[in-house]
C-alpha cells in the first residue's frame, strides 16, 4: 500500500464487504494502533428467538473471525503484527476504544450507542503495529442524551442519581433483561 490513508481505507472496504457494519481505528496507550469492528447484535435474538441466541450469536462470531482473519491477511502481507480479541472476549472492555474510534457515544445504560445502529452493536478488536490513524472522533454526543426510556424501563432500577450501577442490571441481564435496548429509540438495527 501506498500510504497509511490507503491501507485503513482497503481495511475498511473489506471488512464492510464481510459483514461488518463499522469500522474505526484508534490507539491504545496512545502508541498502539487497534481497529475497532462493529458488527449486529438485536434485541429481537432475545424477543422472537431466545432459544436460538447462541446459534445466532455463533453466526455473527464466525463471521467477525472472517473479517478478523481478513484483515490479518492484509497487515501480515504488509510486514505488520496482528493480535485478535473476538466479539466473544472475556478479556478486555471494547467499549471505550469503540468511543475513541468515533464509533459511538456513552449510552446512559453504559452501552456504546451508535447514530444508525443503535445500542445493538457487538466489538471486536484487532491489536496491530501498522502505522494507521486514528479515526475521526464524533463530535455527536446528543443523541444519548436527553432520553430518559431506558432509566425508566430498567426493571433493576440500576440508574439512581444520574449514575449507572452494573451490579443493579447484571442479575438481570443474567436472567435475559434487555429492556433498555427494547426502549432506545436509537436501536435500529439494520440486522
């Protein structure tokens, strides 16, 4: 590739051709570059199919270990290093990388709420050492802001005092709660 604009750009084309539904890039200790996957997740795998949640949840797995895959195929052929975390990683939390790739703002409920797709929005991340800019940051940070739905339809009252408690929503989301992405007007998920 020519330069780092041509390679983030190829990276992206791909990984949108195989099922990705966004892609961003951003630096981790401020020196490591990490590309950032979004891929579907809906709420109505818990409504219409709750028995089948962990065969749809193997689909969009299989297919973000595509575009993973894809992607290291790129980098290797480049000289550059590849490490994955899958959609499915225990280790690590996304969600702030996904921010600081421009893809979403800090949902209320504490999940990454994205412009066209909602709150319903897996992660994945590819560690690398390519030289690839950070994405542009969102200056969007309103569309999570002045709703009030999923405080209100929260069955473990896990927002008080304009704070998100997770020990209040993980016995429910345990359980299968997914009250606060039933709600958000924002998760359309195009999935």
């Amino acid at each position: 590739m020519e330069n780092q604009n041509d390679l983030s750009d190829y990276i992206t084309k791909r990984a949108l051709a195989q099922g990705a539904i966004l892609v961003g890039y951003t630096k981790i200790r401020v020196l490591d570059p990490v590309i950032i996957f979004g891929f579907p997740f809906t709420d109505k795998w818990f409504l219409k199919e709750p028995l089948n949640i962990s065969k749809l949840l193997k689909k969009e797995y299989s297919i973000s270990k595509h575009v993973q895959n894809i992607t290291s195929k790129i980098l290797k052929s480049e000289g550059y290093t590849t490490q994955h975390k899958s959609i499915m990683s225990v280790y690590g939390d996304f969600r702030p990388l996904a921010v600081s790739a421009g893809l979403g703002v800090w949902g209320r409920n504490g999940i990454i709420v994205n412009n066209d797709y909602g709150a319903g929005i897996l992660f994945a991340a590819t560690f690398t050492n390519a030289p690839l800019k950070p994405s542009f940051i969102t200056k969007d940070t309103n569309h999570c802001t002045n709703c009030d739905k999923c405080i209100n339809a929260c069955p473990g009252k896990a927002f008080e005092n304009n704070t998100f408690h997770v020990y209040r929503c993980i016995p429910n989301t345990i359980k299968g709660c997914n009250e606060c992405l039933k709600v958000c007007t924002k998760n359309a998920c195009k999935s």
